[in-house]
C-alpha cells in the first residue's frame, strides 16, 4: 500500500475566497482489487495532521464523488476501510489509471481534502476468444508466407495480467507469428510455411492458446480449423485500407456509419463477397452491425461518447473461394450535451430556527457535469425574493446561505429550488428543491381555493348526490392546519338550507338532501364555514350559488286551441282562399328553458294531405294549394309540436276547419254538406256516444234559436214604442254629462253593444263604435230597470233635444245591414232604449 502526499502552495489572494470551506490537502492511496468489506486502506490521521479526539469533535465525514460510496471514514480512529467489494473491470473497465475520488469534510472550521485511491488490478480473469472455434478457408494453390490474423482474445485485466503471448499447437504447414502494438497488446497472425495439398489433407484442426503474464498465469484457448479449398488465386481488395469516419453522439438505431466495398478479379462463386467483422470486441458488437452482403455499417446500439471516445475494427472481405482481405474501420464519436448537470446535497439544516442569524448555512452541495469541454462547465443558481443567498466555494461546491432574518408570520416553509446549467450547446438543466421549514404558530386563517363557488346541479337529482366540493388551506402545519367545514344557516324558498343541501366536515363534500325541480327552484345561494383545530380556532367563509340546470321534463302545452276534452272550435275557411292564406296558428309553450323549449310544429295527419301546411318554426296554418270541389266540407287536422330536447317530448293538437262558400251566414245553417261526399269513419266504440251528443245539442241548438226569435220580436216592439219619445233627445255640446255619484264616490254605469258583420265580409277583424247617446247621470237612490219604460219616461227631461240630422228610422228588420263602407250597428242598452242609427249618421272606431 503506497500513501502519497501532495502539498498544494495557498497564495494569500485565495485565502479571502477561502473564508467558509478550504481545500488544504489532496492525498493519493491505493487498494488491491476484490477486497472484501473492512479492508483497511489508509489511517488518515497523520495526513490529516489531527488525532482522533479532534477528527471525532470536528464531524469528519467521507463523501463519495461517484453515485456509490465505496470507503467509510471511522471518525474515532481515522481509519479509511472498504465498504463493498471492487471490482476494477466492472468500475473502470480498460481506463488507466483506475481512481475513486472522495473528500473527507471537517467542521469548525469547514475543511475539505481530496482522497484520491487508486484501484490496483489483479489477476482474477482468464483469457477469453470471442468464438471457441475458428474456421479458415485456404484454397490449395496459396502461396507460402501468407499471413492469416488470428481473433484476439480479450482480458479484462491491466498491465502484465492481460494477455502476453499467443501458442499455436505444433503442426507442418502453419506457425504463428505474435506482434506487438504501442499500445502494449499483442496480435497473432497465422503464417503459411509449407504449401497445402488438399488431396492429401483436406482439413487441418489447431490449438490456439492466449496466456497472460499474471501470476499465476492463466489461460484461453480456441480451436482453428482450417479447410483445404481448390485453387482461387485472387483475394478480394478494399477500396481503401483503413476508412475514417465521425459519427455524433446518441446517434438513432440503422444510421449508416460507413460502406466497405471490396472487388475480386475471379469469376463466378470466387467473385461473390461476403462482409464480417474480425479481431472485434464486445463493445463493437453492442454497437454496430455489418451488413454481410453490401459491406454496410449501421448503428445497432446506444452510442455513448462518456463510455467510448472512439472505435477501431477490422472488417474481413471473403470471396467464394474463401480467400479474404481485410481493411481498418476507424470511428470517432463527436461528442453532444447529452448529460445534464448533477446536484448532490452533501448537508441540509431543516428545521430552521426562525432566529437564525443571516449568512447562516443552510445547506452544502455540489455541482458536476461529465460531459466535455463547454458542456461540462456548469452555473448555479437560485429563485430570486428569497431570503437566502449561494455562496460558491472550490471544487464545484456551494452554500445556501441567509441573506436576511426569517419571520414565520410571513412564511411558514420554503421550497428553494436549485438551477444548475451547462454552457453546452442547447444547453441542459437540472435542478433541486430544497424543502426547509421554519416554525409555526396559529396565525393563518383557512383560505378557500377560490373566493367564490359556482356549481350546478342537474334537476330531477337523486337525493344524496355529490354536487362538488371545496376546499380551504391553511398555511399553518400540525393540528394548526386540521380543517373542519360547516354550512351557515340561510334560508331557500322560505325553507332552511339545511333542507336542500349538507356539507361533509372532513372532506369539503357538498350533498343535495332532496330533488330539486328546476321550474321552482333555478339558483340558491349557500355559505360555508371552514375553521381550524387551533387554539384559538380561525375561519373563514365563502359564499356558493349552486345552479340548478334545466332537464326536458315537460312537454309542450296547446294555449291555442284549447284542447281540454269538449268539442274542438271550428274554423272558417272560404273555398275560394288563395294559396298561402293563413286559416289559423297553433300557439304552444314549454315550460323548460333554452334549447329545451324551442318548439317545432309538425303535420301529421290530415283529411286532405295535400290541402294545409304548417309552419315547422311558428305553427301558421296556411293553404298550400286551391280548394277544389271534390274537397271534403269539414277537413279535421292533427298538428304535433316538438321541443328540441334530448330525448324530445311532444304534445298534438286537433283541429277542425270548415270549407264554406262565404261568411254571409255566420251560423252556417244553411251550410249542408254535398251528397257525393263521404263521411269519415268514426270510432265504432264511440257511435252510441255520438249519437247521444248529436241528439243533446241539437236539442238545444232549437231552444236557443225559438229564444233567439222570441227576444228579438219583444226588443223590436219596445224599439218602435220608445223610439217616439226618444227621437227628439238633443245631443250637443250644451247637453249635460255624466252626473257623479257622491256616495260611492266613482261612475256607475254599464254599457252593452251588438255589433253585426256585413254579409259577404271575408276578415275576423271588429271595429267598435263610439254609443251616439251621451252618458246620462244617476241618483244614488234611482233603480234602473231596463225592461220598465218608465225610465225612459224620464230620462227625456234630463237631455236636449237630438240633433236635427239624425233621422229615425220607423221600422227595424232584421235583415237591414249598413250601406258600402259602414261598419255595422249599434244599440245602446244603458237605458234600455233600443235605437238604430241611420246609414249616414255611424261613427266608426278602431
């Protein structure tokens, strides 16, 4: 074991950046290979300059600059032992020298020394050939002196304990001739000394051997088997001898690296050319592929420029005949940032007491790229606004120190994050959180996620649904920050929240208690408690508006017409209407809301299908062609309307239209329906109801109209009787109005019109008319009877006389109807007078 010491010379300018951590020393050791757990290495204390009480007191400790801590430091006796077993091959494979840095850290004051332990190789493995047999094709007609390189055989072992020398075993034709390169390893080529017969011996089988120069020595062997061919006496060529390439870094599988192309002079089967590599090792095979019949090579594996800088093979050309030739392969791997930046904490202080002075360490790391060049120079930084600072120090280490005293009421914990970036090119980024916690007290009410809750609820809910939750933060830690949730009383619809909605404590879950109808209730508006389990306990609230979303739960309502079981209204339509007239409109409604309620008419089913139409968007029956005679006089539709929900509900309507000839008689009495029309065919278990109906109405149709006839002959004999003592009422401006009732305080007066249609009128439209009699005033103790002529007795001394342009008509008939442009006429009952007007004397109103 071989302890070197380097003193490393301090100028005074470093001392200053050497205030916090100083590099003093670097120390070298060295350790045999495959040593079990314990080993001792070095006993650090006399390097160190201290004894073992100083190096306890100070907190030495040993830190690993690789991801595995091979050594432990014994802080009572300084002793540096082997932790795990090594393995040097397995650590740094062929790399000279094979070294493991660590660095022993000591507090008060903080120093840190380089260990640097170099891994010594034994002789622990044999000699291993890639195959365990070789086999050559040699035509007969070879010339003597020809050369055949051999497979090198591979040991993972350094220096002497790699192989030395190559043995062929004894033989007539053949012997061996072992060369060495600059580089210490040695290659056998098998050389051709006696001229082969192939009728004499057509194969031949050797012994190859590797042995190595470690003590004791060991041994691989393999077999050569060489067949004896007939005569080919060209050997293929290579373009080139050695071919030199560059290939990046990371580079994706089949990438063409390079093509070996090689040509043989001789014909047929001695010209065909088959590729393989040769005197390669594993980590060629890894990584490349080597097509056999175009010379092609692609990348096969991951190629790695931290592992391998470069690769050197050689790639054997074999023609038909089994003559080869052989050319150098030389890969240079170009090298990317493809390794971003390690940080690795070595110590953390957290807790960290609120008190703690500024430029207080909070935490010790390092920083470190193996990338090369620019892409392994690294910069580290921090979040801004922070009370804390890095500090950098030697070796790629740094300090997170305080800038400025903590207060806990302002922040309970930080999580700082570390940046580490290369000056590689796209430049990589790693980095670290460190989670440092302060202190706490009960200073922070709970903080809802969101100042305020919008939610919906689907109507027609089952009871005991999840309507969503909420959540409230409280920056305090412990049982400070334990969070219970409660409703606050309110009222919905003059019901308690309680009734509609319930909260879980625990979790924030709010809960619909019952089924919620969204014609009654569209929104209601909650607030949540949320309090901590602190002492003394802090809440908060937040107010929650839970909407109640619309579902297609009613189907459409006929306002017109009304569909309410008794007889449908008929309606009135000329044979002669023009194409487009509007007969009538089906007006519905649906009680839901947006596209819910968006209703759509729809012609189902029809006497005459060809005959109406109906508007999809507003229900407007209209013509859609002429009316012909062969038309069946009562045409009964039945009209569906839809809403646009999902799935849609629909409602119909029936309706019943009358093709007339005219409105002349209003009464259609004389209306009869043609002979050659054919009656629909009702319901058979409905033809005793019908007929029933039919008798009833009828029955009463006839007592109407004998009424009818009675009243209007007792209303024309009173008109005749009244009309003389009333045709001389005046009518002016100088006539007296109405006379208030002082007792009642208000008018008291009822008025009563008759209003007729001139024959032949095609539109619904009426136009009311102005009463040509003033208002006459009542005493408060006077009963009017309309029936007695008494009052009509009267009322003559209370008015002026009429104005002398108004001519009374002697007769009334029944069938007078008003001269071209009049309106209709009107009789004022106020009185119980019954007066006609003259045809040029009606004022009309609309």
């Amino acid at each position: 074991m071989e302890v070197h010491l380097n003193t490393r010379q301090v100028v005074s300018p470093l001392l200053y950046l050497c205030m916090f951590v100083a590099m003093c020393e670097s120390f070298l050791y060295s350790v045999p290979e495959e040593k079990k757990s314990g080993f001792l290495v070095a006993n650090v204390l006399k390097d160190l300059r201290v004894d073992a009480k100083e190096l306890s007191a100070r907190r030495a400790r040993l830190v690993s600059k690789s991801s595995k801590q091979y050594f432990q430091l014994d802080p009572h006796s300084g002793d540096v032992t082997v932790k795990d077993k090594i393995d040097r091959e397995s650590l740094c494979g062929q790399n000279e020298p094979c070294v493991l840095l660590s660095e022993i850290v000591l507090e008060k004051p903080l120093q840190l020394h380089r260990i640097e332990v170099e891994i010594e190789d034994v002789n622990d493995n044999f000699p291993k050939f890639f195959k365990n047999q070789f086999i050559f094709k040699i035509p007969e007609q070879t010339p003597v002196d020809i050369r055949f390189p051999l497979e090198r055989a591979e040991d993972p072992d350094k220096g002497k304990n790699t192989v030395q020398n190559y043995t062929l075993s004894p033989n007539e034709h053949f012997r061996l001739d072992v060369q060495s390169h600059s580089d210490g390893s040695k290659q056998a080529e098998l050389v051709l000394e006696k001229q082969l017969d192939r009728e004499v011996n057509s194969q031949i089988a050797l012994i190859l051997s590797a042995v190595d120069g470690g003590i004791p020595r060991r041994t691989g062997t393999a077999q050569i088997i060489i067949d004896v061919l007939d005569a080919n006496d060209n050997f293929p060529q290579f373009e080139q001898s050695v071919y030199k390439v560059k290939l990046r870094e990371n580079s994706p599988l089949n990438t063409l690296v390079v093509k070996v192309e090689a040509s043989d002079k001789d014909f047929g089967s001695y010209a065909t050319i088959t590729y393989s590599f040769s005197q390669v090792g594993q980590t060629v095979l890894r990584s490349f592929t080597l097509n056999t019949l175009n010379g092609e090579l692609s990348v096969s594996g991951t190629i790695d420029y931290e592992e391998n800088t470069n690769y050197e093979m050689k790639i054997r050309a074999t023609d038909g005949g089994g003559l080869s030739s052989y050319c150098k392969v030389i890969v240079d791997i170009e090298d990317e940032n493809d390794n971003a930046p390690e940080i690795t904490i070595t110590s953390i202080t957290s807790p960290l007491p609120e008190d703690s002075p500024p430029d207080t360490v909070v935490a010790l790391f390092s920083v470190t790229d193996v990338d090369s060049g620019d892409s392994g120079r690294t910069a580290c930084t921090t979040e801004v606004n922070l009370p804390f600072v890095l500090k950098p120090t030697e070796n790629n280490y740094y300090q997170l120190v305080t800038q400025q005293p903590l207060d806990r009421e302002k922040a309970s914990e930080y999580n700082i994050t570390i940046t580490a970036t290369d000056r590689g090119s796209p430049r990589l980024t790693s980095t670290r959180i460190l989670h440092v916690v302060v202190s706490d007290v009960n200073d922070n009410p709970p903080v809802f996620e969101k100042p305020f809750y919008e939610m919906q609820l689907r109507e027609n809910n089952i009871p005991g649904l999840l309507i969503n939750s909420v959540h409230a933060v409280d920056l305090d830690t412990a049982q400070n920050a334990k969070v219970t949730y409660s409703l606050l009383p309110g009222k919905v619809n003059d019901g308690r929240t309680s009734s509609y909605i319930s909260i879980n404590s625990e979790t924030g879950n709010l809960y619909a208690i019952r089924s919620l109808d969204y014609e009654e209730v569209q929104d209601f508006q909650v607030t949540v408690r949320a309090v901590d389990s602190g002492s003394p306990p802090l809440s908060s609230e937040v107010p929650i508006r839970v909407q109640v979303v619309d579902e297609n739960d009613n189907a459409p309502f006929i306002l017109y017409p009304l569909q309410n079981g008794t007889s449908p209204s008929n309606d009135l339509v000329p044979r002669g209407a023009e194409t487009g007239y509007l007969v009538t409109k089906v007006v519905a409604v649906d009680r839901d809301s947006a596209q819910n309620s968006w209703l759509s008419y729809q012609l189902l089913k029809a006497t005459e299908p060809g005959l109406f139409t109906v508007g999809a968007q507003n229900g407007e029956v209209t013509i859609l062609r002429l009316v012909s005679n062969r038309d069946s006089f009562k045409q009964n539709l039945m009209v569906v309307v839809r809403d646009n929900g999902h799935p849609p509900q629909s409602t119909s309507a029936t309706l019943r239209i009358l093709l007339v000839d005219g409105f002349s008689d209003p009464y259609l009495k004389s209306v009869a329906l043609p002979k050659e029309e054919t009656v629909e065919e009702e319901d058979p278990s409905l033809t005793m109801y019908l007929i029933i109906c039919l008798a009833a109405i009828s029955s009463i149709f006839l007592l109407s109209v004998v009424a009818f006839i009675v009243i209007k002959l007792q209303k024309r004999e009173k008109f005749i009787g009244t009309y003389n003592s009333a045709a001389n009422f005046p009518v002016g401006p100088d006539s007296q109005e109405i006379s208030a009732d002082p007792g009642a305080g208000s008018l008291s007066q009822a008025y009563n019109y008759e209003v007729c249609l001139a024959g032949g009128s095609l539109n619904s439209e009426f136009r009311f008319l102005r009463p040509l009699f003033p208002v006459f005033s009542v005493e408060p103790n006077t009963q009017l009877n309309p029936m007695n002529s008494n009052n009509s007795q009267e009322l003559p001394s209370q008015v002026e006389e009429c104005k002398d342009n108004i001519q009374a008509r002697a007769s009334l008939s029944e069938d007078a109807a008003p001269r071209s442009g009049a309106p209709g006429c009107i009789a004022n009952q106020a009185t119980g007078a019954n007066i006609n007007c003259g045809q040029n004397d009606w004022l009309t109103y609309q």
